[in-house]
C-alpha cells in the first residue's frame, strides 16, 4: 500500500548558528567558537551589524551580532555588560572580527559569554560583514516566503476538504499523513476526541495519555506540538501533534491551519465539541460490540476517552428510546463513569465503569428509573447484561445487552417488564431472536401463518395478527385482550375464531397455539 505525497513541500530546517559558521563566506574568516560551544543549536531569526556598545536595548531576540568591537577596546567593566546584555536580549550568538581592536580574543568577554552560555565566536581573518549579512539575510527571507506560501497549501487543502464535505475523520487522516506522526484531538479537560495516524503509534500515545497529556503543554523540544481550537470567543479543544520529527516552524504551522480548519469544520456543520465526544464513544463501542479489533487493543483508547479502566466493574447496557446525549446527562447526574454511543440499529449502547466494591445492580437499577422517571417520554427498555470484571469480555457483554434488547423489543407487553431487562427476562423470544435467520424457521414460519399472511384485505390481516400477538403474549387472556385492543368481549370472540378458522388450528389447544406463538415470533423477528 503506498502513501500519496503530501501536496506541499516543508519548510527547510531553521537557519542555526551552527549552519551560519559553515557557510562558505564565514569558512573564509577562519571562525572560531571561543565560548558557548553548546548553544550552537540556536536558530537565527535576522543578523545585525551594530557597534553600539548598548545595542542589546535595540534586539528583540534570536539575532546574530555582528561587531569588531571599535567601541568596547579599553574598558573590561563595557566588555563584560556587552556580553550580558546580548544575553538578557536573548541574542542568538556575537560574532567578533578580531583586528585593530581586538588583535586577539578578549578574555573578559570569552568568561563573560561562558557563563551566560552566549556563543562567542571570533573571526581570525576580516571580511566584509555585508557579505555574509546579505547571504543569511537571503535564506531568512526566502524561508519565511516559503512558510507564507506553505501556510497557504496547508489552509487551501484542507479548506477544500471541508467544502466538499468530509468528516472530521478526514480531516484528521490528512494532517497525520503530512506531518507524520499520530494526531490527537481533545477537550479541556484532555479527554480524547479523535485520533489519526499509525494505528500502532497512536496506540502508543494513548497508552500513557493522562500523563503524556499533563507533559504536553511544556515538552516542545520533543515534538509535542498543540494548537488551541477556539471559536466565537470560546476554547473548547486542542489539537496535538505527538512526536512531530520535523521542522518545528513546518509543524507549528500545520498545526495552527489544522486547527482553523477543525474550528471551521465544526461552525459549517454545526456541530459541537460535545458531538465529537458522542463520535469518539460510538467508534470504540462498535469496535467493541463488532470484535473487529481485540478488546485488548481497544485499551488505550477507552482509557484517553475518560473511562476508568483499572481494577474496575464493566456493566454493558443496550438502551432503546433515549438519546446517546439523553444518557450521557443522566450518566453526569447520577456521577456514574461511563461512555454512551449510538449503535447502527438505532439503539444506544452504555458501558459503566464501577468500582469493584459498588453494588453494580442497584447503580443499574437506580440508572434504569431515573430514566423512566421523564415525562412525556415512553419508558426506555434498558437490557443489562452481567457485570464484566475482566476488560477482554466486555465485547461480550455488549453483545449480550444487544440481544435482550432486540428480543424485548418485540414484546407488545414492554411496559411489564422489569426496569432492567436481562437475559433471564427473555425466554423463548431472545432464542428465536438468535435463530431468525435459519431457513427452517423461516419456512415454518410462514406455514404456520399463511392464512393471515396472504390475502385481499391486508387491513384485516394486519388486525387479525395484532389481536393474535396480543392473545398469546397475554397467555391467552381474553379479558385482557380485549381491554388492550379497546373492544368487547364478543367482538374479541369473533376475531379470534377467524383467526382459528384463517390458520386452521384451535388455540384452546396448548400445543397449537405454542406452535402458532412460536412462528408468530419467528415472523416478528424476521420483519425487525
């Protein structure tokens, strides 16, 4: 598999001290570092010539001094503040071009430039200054063009994405493939969004998120690179680049213009940084429920999403009814860690995270009415599975959850059963619901109701299956049959004999009319 280019150039390395004394120009002099050996790693922002013994007030950092020294021959106390003003002005180095003034390094201001840790360097044969001011000056105005025309690239293609559409995913995936290394997404509170890179490197950042996250903000010289996302005047994320091995300009740079995109992305949609939380939840959650990737593998990321992990109790809950965002409030309400996500079929799954001395069922139980307890609302169906100690059986779990909640949903009698629905609550419905897909169940099930399958008058048969799913599922209860369906006693006798005479069986029979509930379940099943 290969890797498309990246459709921009980066930057060339940071002009340094170190380079500046190995251009040809400079080798000319015969330049030699008398002090501040270990500071030639500084980068070059501009280069000045300046004789001025007080030119230190006029630098605002990162300049190259260029002097003879004319000003300063006699005096040791000038000497001495010259080098510690150049400090205190965080110049990046003075270059000396020894000669009438100085016929030899100065030793006042090789100890003075030791101590500060300044690079003095000192040119044994003169040249014109303006030589190598004009050299240098060129680079650092060609690299700063360049970074104009890269900020640009960056912002153009990126920009493009966005108007054509693509997910925030996308998104991500570019700026990782540009900068090569994993990139991650976060709120304030460094609980993580999105990801993109390597999956084996992103892994590795996310292993140690909380502390590397904690680091983050400081540890600049190892290529943590972070660019605040903000939008109308409020800061809700940040964008981090893990590692960047690059140019620290090239990687400021793509970082800043990856964050206005981002910010852009989320005012175009109208999303918000809550939205992106619901996305990285439902992407671990589905990889979970789904076993495409190990649950082991899965770790790192549950942990950078904010859900404890370590010597916990995992309780997996599939919820029909309610809102990944509805739960989500209630889960902060209540204070129970926890992730909630939308699966594919519409329900939403749940994974608490509880402490192991916590009494996990009634948390559930407690969870399960204080969503029932909203008006105007009907009550959720919340299938539980058993609690998981062990991390690497949670996909399980979930599954589990899933499939009491498919098979409760088809029960017309939902609002009797328990406020948590288990597998123990499902009987026979949760195994027609696993064997559904069987050919023979399907073939028996439409023998068995093909006479209210078939017909002109798909009203009455759609009546006629209604009344029959309530009849049964009520263990044949004609009184409360009747109630449910709003007629009379005699009207209900009268659906119920064409029902027997459609599919021509008794239903007084008990192993008739388990047959036809057994197929009528099958059917309902079949139709989900």
């Amino acid at each position: 598999m290969t890797t498309a280019p990246p459709l921009w150039e980066p930057l060339e390395p940071a002009l340094s001290v170190r380079q500046v004394l190995t251009l040809e120009r400079v080798q000319a002099g015969e330049p030699e570092v008398v002090a501040g050996a270990g500071q030639l790693d500084r980068p070059v922002r501009w280069v000045h010539v300046a004789e001025a013994a007080d030119v230190g007030v006029m630098l605002s950092g990162g300049e190259m001094v260029l002097t003879t020294g004319v000003l300063l021959a006699g005096d040791e106390d000038k000497q001495a503040e010259y080098i510690r003003s150049l400090h205190r002005a965080e110049a990046a180095a003075v270059v000396l071009g020894l000669g009438r003034a100085f016929p030899a390094p100065p030793d006042v201001m090789r100890r003075a430039a030791e101590r500060c840790g300044l690079p003095l360097v000192v040119l044994h044969r003169p040249f014109p200054f303006a030589e190598l001011t004009e050299e240098v000056q060129c680079r650092l105005v060609r690299r700063k063009f360049a970074a104009v025309s890269l900020s640009e690239a960056v912002r153009t293609e990126l920009t493009a994405l966005i108007t054509s559409g693509a997910p925030l995913q996308r998104l991500l995936d570019e700026v990782a493939r540009h900068s090569a290394c994993p990139v991650v997404v976060t709120n304030l509170a460094h609980r993580v969004l999105a990801t993109a890179g390597e999956r084996s490197a992103v892994d590795d950042v996310l292993r140690d998120w909380e502390r590397i996250a904690r680091q983050a903000g400081g540890s600049a010289g190892d290529g943590w690179i972070r660019a605040e996302l903000a939008g109308r005047g409020e800061r809700w994320g940040r964008l981090v680049l893990c590692g960047h091995r690059g140019d620290r300009t090239t990687g400021r740079l793509l970082a800043e213009r990856a964050a206005e995109a981002l910010v852009l992305h989320r005012m175009l949609g109208g999303s918000e940084a809550a939205g992106w939380e619901e996305q990285s939840a439902q992407s671990l959650l589905t990889d979970l429920v789904s076993g495409v990737v190990p649950a082991r593998q899965l770790l790192p990321r549950a942990r950078a999403a904010g859900l404890p992990v370590n010597r916990r109790a995992f309780v997996p809950l599939v919820v029909r009814d309610r809102t990944p965002g509805q739960l989500d409030r209630t889960l902060r309400l209540l204070g129970l860690p926890g992730l909630a996500a939308q699966l594919a079929d519409g329900a939403t799954a749940v994974l608490l995270s509880l402490a192991r001395d916590q009494d996990a069922e009634a948390l559930t139980a407690h969870f399960a009415a204080r969503l029932r307890s909203g008006q105007g609302a009907p009550a959720p169906v919340v299938a539980a599975a058993g609690t998981r100690i062990a991390w690497d059986d949670v996909p399980a779990g979930l599954r589990e959850a899933r499939h009491v909640a498919d098979a409760v949903a088809d029960s017309p009698a939902v609002r009797d059963l328990p406020a948590v629905v288990r597998l123990g609550d499902v009987h026979l419905r949760g195994l027609i619901r696993l064997l559904r897909d069987d050919p023979h169940v399907q073939t028996f099930a439409e023998r068995e109701l093909d006479g209210l399958l078939c017909g002109p008058d798909e009203d009455l048969l759609e009546d006629l299956l209604s009344v029959l799913r309530t009849y049964l599922a009520t263990g044949r209860n004609k009184s409360r049959t009747a109630q449910l369906h709003h007629v009379s006693r005699p009207a209900l006798y009268r659906r119920l004999e064409a029902i027997q005479a459609r599919l021509g069986v008794d239903l007084d029979d008990f192993e008739q009319a388990a047959s036809v509930h057994i197929a009528l379940l099958a059917h309902d099943a079949q139709q989900r």
